[in-house]
C-alpha cells in the first residue's frame, strides 16, 4: 500500500509539472501566436496571448 500512495503522489507531481510547465504551454499556443515588432535581449514573451 505504500508503494502505491509513493507511485501515486509521483505521477501526480510529474502531471502536474507537464501540464504547467512553459514549453508544453508555448507548444499548445504556437500555433496561433504570431510574433511582431521589436524586442530587446532579455524580454520574456514566453507566454503569448496577445503580442
């Protein structure tokens, strides 16, 4: 039983660092984010909704 609780408590960790994790995120957007404009060295666009 308590291999069980460890191997459930890590699936969940893993799941729910996939699911919030930027890239998988950027991934998901790519598609629909269309990048324009000037940016400096340095500006974190790595969330893209509106740019």
């Amino acid at each position: 039983m308590k291999l069980f609780s460890t191997a459930l408590a890590a699936l969940a960790l893993i799941a729910a660092t996939v699911s919030g994790s930027p890239m998988m995120r950027q991934e998901q957007e790519a598609s629909t984010c269309t990048l324009s404009g000037t940016y400096k060295s340095g500006t974190d666009i790595s969330s893209c909704s509106v740019l």
